[in-house]
C-alpha cells in the first residue's frame, strides 16, 4: 500500500531537515570505496617477492589486503540512495518509467561499452586475460555473479557487483512501490538476518559462503535501505541520525570483537565467511550513517575532501576499466621489461605497475566520465520530471567494486 499524497508530501519534508538537496559527503565516502579496490586489485592479484620486507612494506601491504571491502561500502551507498530515490517518486504516476529510464542512462551505457571493450581486447590479444563469449553473454543479462551455475568461469570478476546492482535495480522498485515504510523495514530486517543464515548454510555444507551471489550479500543492500528509510520517518534531526550512527558502530565494533576468538579475518573460518560480512556491512552503514548527521554541521569538512570528491565522481568507470588497464600493462611489459616479470615480482616494480596502470585507469575513467557518460546524462536530466515538492537530490552513481 502506498501512502496519500499528503503523508507522502510530510514525510518528504521531515526528510529535507536532515538531507540537504546535494551531498558531496556521499561523493568522498564513493571516492574511499574505489580507491579500497584500486589499492586492493593493485597490489593483491599479483605475487610480490619480498624475503625481507621493510615495516612499511609490510604495513601498506597489511592495509590494502583490506580493500576487498570497498564494495561492501559501494553497496551500503546504492541500498541509501536508491531506497531514497524510490521512497520520493513513489507517488508518481511514471515511478518505474522515470527510475528505469534515469537508471538504464546512467550505467548501461559505460557497462556495455566495457564488455564491447573486452571483447576487443581479447580478439586482438593485448591483454593476458581471455574473455569469452559465454561470459559476456552472461555479464550483458546482468549474470555476471552466477556464472557457476552456467559453468562459466568469470573471466573480469569486478563485474560481478554490478550484477548484484542490476538485480537489485529490477526487483526493489516493486518491493518500495509495495510496502508501507514500516513492512520495507520489516523485509530489510529479514534481509539482514537471512543473509548471514544463508551464508552460515553455504558454510556448513561446503558451499562457497563468500560467493557474490545476490542473496548472499544483500543485507550490505538492506543496511543503506533502512536509513533511507529512517532519515524519511521517525528520524528528525541530524543529531538523532548521529545517535543512529553510534548504535549501529556500536554493534558492528561489538561483532567484531566477538568474532575474533574464531578468526573473524581469516576466509577460511565460519567467522571469516559469515560474521566479518555482518560486521563490515554495519561498519559501512555506520558511516553512510555519520557522513550525514556531521554534513551539516562544523565537522562536515571530514567528508567534504576534494581529491577524494575527484575519486567518487569518476569511482564508476575506474572501477570497471582499472583490472583491465592493469591487465595491459602486464602484458605490454613483460615484453618491453622481460626481467622485472619473473614468478613473483619485486615490491617496488609491483609500485611501478600500480602507478602505471592506475594512472591509465583515471585518466581512462576521467575521460569516460566527462565526455562519454555525460553525454547520456544530459538526455537524463532533460527528461527529468518536477517532482511535487522540493526533496532532496544526489548524483544517482552507481555503486561499483
């Protein structure tokens, strides 16, 4: 059921006290995500030899083994600002026209062009990586995080978030469109406990707990949802979104804790595969979460960081070219530099590979952005209808991994 316009007119403007009509905040925390896979696939798919290893070595390579997690953050971001999306338009008589429209502009464009890319690539082989067709079929119907069940091997493994993405793209609109804010909180929360119960299953019968299966990860989805939903009932002021902030950082540090008898940060243990999920969902809501209750006020500069700003404006196209990007590289210079690609590589041309590739990647991304993307943009934002009161707006990103 969906409520009457006058509620739905109240709730929009409960809404507006706390969320202003831009938030950069949520621009730097998208910069943060892709920058965590960047460093990750930059420095983590590739053997390093290092027989004796400096400190530093050995702490940089200790914090960017963690950067794995920034999807989690990137899907804790899409469940916010998509629910939010979806709860204001929900009164419109073009609710799913406008959604799809506005979404199919904004990321089918890139994403097809990044499968025609590989396809390409492939074909002329500058690239050590192979990616076939029955892949690419996949990834074009958004099945890219199930290829398993095809027998398909995912041959560009980032895509797989934005499978999860699609998916959630086509079935939430209906799950908002039905339910009355209290019965969405009510489907989140049995998201959020079905979730790690299903990844607890997978682990005690032998499956792969951590696949990127969407009913295995959607409760990093349904964490953004909630405080979307929140920020648009019961909360009223950034200071009760900040008490909101400190629970839910509270539980997620408690989590943590408890988990780490049972190596919480170990892949291979129950604790790896199903609490340390739980535990970085609610640490990423918990940050969406303290971005905007300190937005608006003194501490707000904390999430306004302007290089950061620079990351999450391009953080969609970075993240679908820089494995790729990285993947050239490779190939063009074990011909050019034969010696420096040995079993394992030496740290430092591992540095040289990662400055070289992500240089490529951004000014790649950058390009796309401003000059590809934004093409498509503006035919969105021409079409873009008057909503019935003043409500809050974002740049509608995708979230990516």
């Amino acid at each position: 059921m969906v409520r009457s316009h006058s509620t739905t007119v109240s709730i929009l403007i409960s809404a507006k006290s706390i969320l202003p009509r831009r938030m950069p905040e949520l621009d730097t925390l998208r910069g943060i995500a892709v920058l965590l896979v960047l460093f990750f696939h930059g420095f983590h798919l590739t053997p390093i030899h290092a027989a004796h290893p400096s400190a530093v070595t050995r702490l940089f390579l200790l914090v960017t083994a963690g950067g794995w997690s920034g999807v989690r953050l990137f899907f804790a971001l899409s469940g916010f600002l998509i629910t939010g999306i979806l709860l204001d338009a929900r009164s419109s008589p073009r609710y799913y026209a406008d959604f799809y429209y506005r979404r199919a502009l904004r990321i089918l464009p890139a994403y097809y062009l990044i499968l025609i890319v590989l396809a390409v690539v492939s074909y002329l082989g500058i690239a050590d990586r192979r990616v076939g067709w029955p892949f690419l079929g996949l990834s074009a119907i958004y099945l890219a995080n199930m290829t398993a069940f095809f027998g398909v091997v995912s041959q560009y493994s980032v895509l797989w978030s934005l499978a999860v993405e699609e998916q959630f793209y086509l079935l939430w609109p209906g799950v908002v469109r039905l339910f009355t804010q209290r019965g969405l909180l009510v489907v989140c929360a049995v998201l959020l406990i079905g979730c790690p119960s299903l990844r607890a299953y997978y682990y005690l019968h032998g499956y792969e707990a951590g696949a990127g299966y969407t009913w295995l990860v959607a409760d990093s989805l349904a964490g953004g949802a909630v405080l979307a939903i929140l920020v648009r009932g019961s909360l009223r002021s950034p200071k009760e979104l900040g008490f909101v902030a400190i629970g839910v950082g509270i539980a997620a540090v408690a989590i943590f804790m408890a988990g780490i008898p049972y190596g919480i940060y170990l892949s291979r243990t129950m604790a790896g595969n199903v609490v340390r999920q739980t535990f970085l969902n609610l640490f990423f809501t918990t940050l969406v979460a303290a971005a905007l209750a300190l937005g608006s006020t003194r501490y707000g500069y904390l999430f306004r960081i302007r290089w950061l700003k620079f990351f999450g404006d391009i953080s969609y196209g970075l993240y679908l070219i820089h494995m790729l990007t990285f993947d050239m590289v490779d190939h063009f210079g074990r011909r050019v530099v034969p010696w420096a690609y040995s079993t394992a590589q030496e740290f430092p041309t591992v540095v040289v590979r990662f400055l070289v590739g992500s240089g490529l990647s951004i000014a790649l991304a950058y390009l796309s952005r401003w000059y590809f993307e934004e093409r498509f943009l503006e035919l969105r934002d021409r079409a873009k209808s008057t909503p019935p009161v003043a409500i809050p707006t974002v740049e509608e990103q995708p979230a990516a991994s």
